[in-house]
C-alpha cells in the first residue's frame, strides 16, 4: 500500500503537520459559512463554498463582509 503522506513530504518538501494544520483551517471557515449561507438563504454563495477550496479565501470574505450585509437587511 501506498504512504500518500511520506510521499507527499518527501516529494514536495511539505511537512505533515502543515497539511493537516492546512486541512483543519479550510474544514472551519467552509463550515462557518456554510452555516451562514445557509441561515441567509444564499444559495450561489453556498454552491460555491461546496465547488470550490481557495484556503478558505472566498468563506472569509463572505463571513466578514457578505454576512453582515444580509443580518443587517433582515433585522430592519
């Protein structure tokens, strides 16, 4: 059987920890917003957080700045 993680620190130079430490940091701001999205009905955000993994890049923007928009709509 293949080790995939001695591969990929041997090949890459990437340490483990990083990766998991990676894994962890997107697994947390996708389901942030995810949650958020959901709450706020916002379909095409959620369709992209469930496509796409920037890093949590594109979740961060909209918990930060998209979120707050629609809370901010619905309470008035």
């Amino acid at each position: 059987m293949i080790d995939y993680s001695s591969l990929l620190t041997s090949q890459l130079g990437i340490p483990l920890w990083s990766i998991i430490l990676i894994t962890v940091w997107e697994a947390v701001w996708t389901a942030i917003a995810m949650w958020k999205t959901a709450k706020n009905n916002h379909l095409v955000w959620f369709v992209v957080f469930f496509l796409v993994n920037l890093l949590a890049i594109p979740e961060i923007i909209y918990i930060f700045w998209f979120s707050k928009r629609a809370g901010s709509k619905r309470k008035r």
